[in-house]
C-alpha cells in the first residue's frame, strides 16, 4: 500500500500529474505558492543548476529577480507522514549547495518544524526557515470570515393625497379632468403633470420623489405626512392651461423590516506559511489553481 502525505491529496485537489516520486507535490505547492508572493519574478520548479564545482544539483524551486540577477534556492522537505523535523544534516547539505551555485539567498521549507540544532545553524549561517502546512482552525482567529449585514427594508402603503387650493384653481382642474374622464383620483397612468418652466413631471412620480426625501429611519414607523409647497409648479392636465395651488399633503404608513443577511466568503484557505515574513501568510485554493506549471521548464506562470 502507498500512503501519501495531506499535500499530495491538496495537490491533486488542484492540478494533476502523473509523478509518484514522494516529496514532489510539496515541491509544486511551494512553488505555486512563491509565485503567488513573487508575482513580478521567475519561480522554477526542480530545475538542474550547475555550481562552480561543475556538479549539478537538483533545486526544488528558484526565484530570480526581474531585472536584476538574483538567485534564491528553496529546499523543501514533506515530512508529513513521518512527523519528524528537518534536522542539522539537511540544513549543512543546503548550506554547501547554496555556496556552489553562490545564491544570494537560500529558504528552507517543510511542513513540520526543525529541530533546535537546525534553528541555531540556520540563524548563523542566514538561512530562512519557515514552515508551509495545511490551514488549522487557529490560524483564521482575528481573520473576517463571515459579514452580518442589517438590511432594512422599508414599504410605504395606503398614500393620500390632498390639494389644498383656491376654489376657482379646484373647479377649473376638475373640469379638465373630466373632459378627459379622470375621476376617482389621479393614477399613474393620467397624463395630468406638475410644471415649472421648462420641467414637466408626472403626477404620481413627483409626489413619489416628494416622499422620498424624507425617509424614515429603521425605528420610524406609522403614518406619515409630507407637506409639499408649490416653490414655483403649477398642475397641468394635459396641456390645458396651467392650475395653481398652495400645497399638497401626502399622508402614508410606513413599515420597516429588519432582516440580517449573513455573507459568507466562499474563499477556501488551504495553506498557510509562517517564518518568511512577520505576519503569517494565508493561501486560498483558487490562488492556488490559478497558477500553472510549465510542463517543459517548470516555470510557474
């Protein structure tokens, strides 16, 4: 029976490959996972370079630097299904090979930790550690997941409205109305209009915008009234001549509802890495799927 390690099986969640050889999706994960920090830079997988020892070595993944030659070398070790931590052995090989390729920069990555002897080698000889593992619950405190969001949603019912005008304005828009047949009350669909100049409002649609303006807060209910003065309109039925009026009030109920709608990132956290920088790094699966590898050079694009 094979076992493979947690990031063989996240490896595969997101991009296949036909490999068995253990350590190599670990590999692939760093590598995406750089090329998601390093955006601007070149990050290879498993590339052949050569020191000045004329020995190649196999480097798991490489950063140079746009615009400038600057090489880093990562090792990366999954020692998931052991548990063990990378050791004082490991750190010494990867000294040497940083020496022969002379990289400005090497990091060394696992997913279980290193032992104290590692830590104090690393730290003299300027190496980075850091751990890259699978997200735990712990490590998405403090972080905004979820977003409960008060809507209040308001209905105005039951309008009335009431002209207030002189006796001759009142019996000169009745009569044009029923020349028209509007009886009943004015609709939406009455082509009876408020005018000031040049600017011609429907009925309905002016009073609507009246009431708009003042709005209710989430705690205001009951009926309401808004008192609308004529600051230069006239009414008008059709283009028949225009009627003047004092004012006009528009009395409704309000009702306000409060539902709470709860947003829910659907973002998956797959990885997280702590060590390369002073706050811990989260990665999301669709970063993840995002990048590719290149079949031929093992660049990550």
């Amino acid at each position: 029976m094979t076992f493979r390690s947690r990031y063989d099986e996240l490896h595969d969640r997101y991009h296949a490959i036909l490999s068995t050889k253990a350590g190599t999706r670990y590999e692939r994960l760093a590598a995406l996972v750089f090329k998601i920090l390093e955006d601007r830079n070149v990050v290879i997988h498993d590339l052949k370079l050569v020191g000045d020892s004329s020995v190649a070595h196999q480097i798991d993944v490489s950063i140079e630097s746009a615009g400038r030659r600057r090489r880093v070398i990562i090792e990366c070790k999954d020692f998931d299904l052991s548990g063990q931590k990378v050791g004082l052995d490991i750190l010494r090989n990867f000294r040497s090979v940083m020496e022969d390729t002379q990289a400005e920069e090497g990091i060394v990555l696992t997913c279980t930790g290193y032992t104290r002897d590692a830590q104090k080698y690393a730290k003299a000889k300027g190496i980075k550690l850091a751990v890259l593992r699978e997200i735990r619950a712990e490590d998405l405190e403090g972080m905004i997941q979820t977003v409960i969001v008060e809507l209040n949603v308001q209905s105005h019912k039951n309008h009335e409205t009431a002209l207030s005008m002189s006796q001759a304005s009142r019996d000169s828009l009745a009569a044009q109305c029923a020349q028209l047949g509007i009886s009943g009350g004015i609709h939406h669909f009455h082509p009876v209009f408020f005018v000031r100049g040049p600017d011609r409002v429907r009925f309905t649609d002016f009073l609507s915008a009246e009431v708009n303006k003042r709005r209710p807060t989430k705690n205001e209910f009951g009926r309401w009234e808004v008192k609308t003065l004529p600051d230069g309109w006239s009414l008008q039925v059709d283009r028949e001549p225009l009627v003047p009026f004092d004012y006009i009030v528009t009395t409704y109920d309000v009702h306000t509802q409060q539902i709470p709608i709860k947003v829910t990132s659907d973002r998956i956290a797959e990885l997280v890495m702590i060590g390369l920088r002073d706050d811990d790094i989260i990665v999301f699966g669709d970063q993840i799927e995002r990048r590719k590898i290149d079949a031929t050079t093992g660049e990550i694009v």
